[in-house]
C-alpha cells in the first residue's frame, strides 16, 4: 500500500526521527515524507491565511491519481 506523510517543521525532531525510521522499514515500495515549513493537520493542504490549495495538496492529488 503507498503512503504519504506529511508534518510541518514544528513538529518534535524526535517525532521526526521516529516516522523517518518507520517509514524506512515499511515493505511498501512507493512512500514519500514531506516536511513543510508550517502549519498542521488539514491546514497543510491550504495556503496561509487563504482557501487557496497549498502545493503539498496538488502533490496529494498527483499522488492519488498515479495510484
């Protein structure tokens, strides 16, 4: 199955380290972790202050649709 994570860099170095070792030993062939400036949750897939997509949510969608 493929996976996509994303967190913003405020998130725990620890925490981090943890999902990057996890992902590492996940048997799935196609994953990706993305770490964005800010934000968290939903809020990564919409521009600061706007209702704008971010480009992380076009890169959810490419994402998908490659499946």
């Amino acid at each position: 199955m493929p996976i996509l994570i994303a967190f913003g860099k405020a998130t725990d170095p620890d925490d981090l380290a943890a999902v990057r070792a996890q992902l590492a030993a996940m048997p799935t062939r196609r994953k990706q972790l993305v770490v964005l400036d800010e934000g968290r949750g939903v809020e990564l897939l919409r521009e600061t202050g706007s209702t704008k997509f971010s480009p992380l949510a076009g890169k959810v969608l490419d994402w998908v649709r490659s499946g």
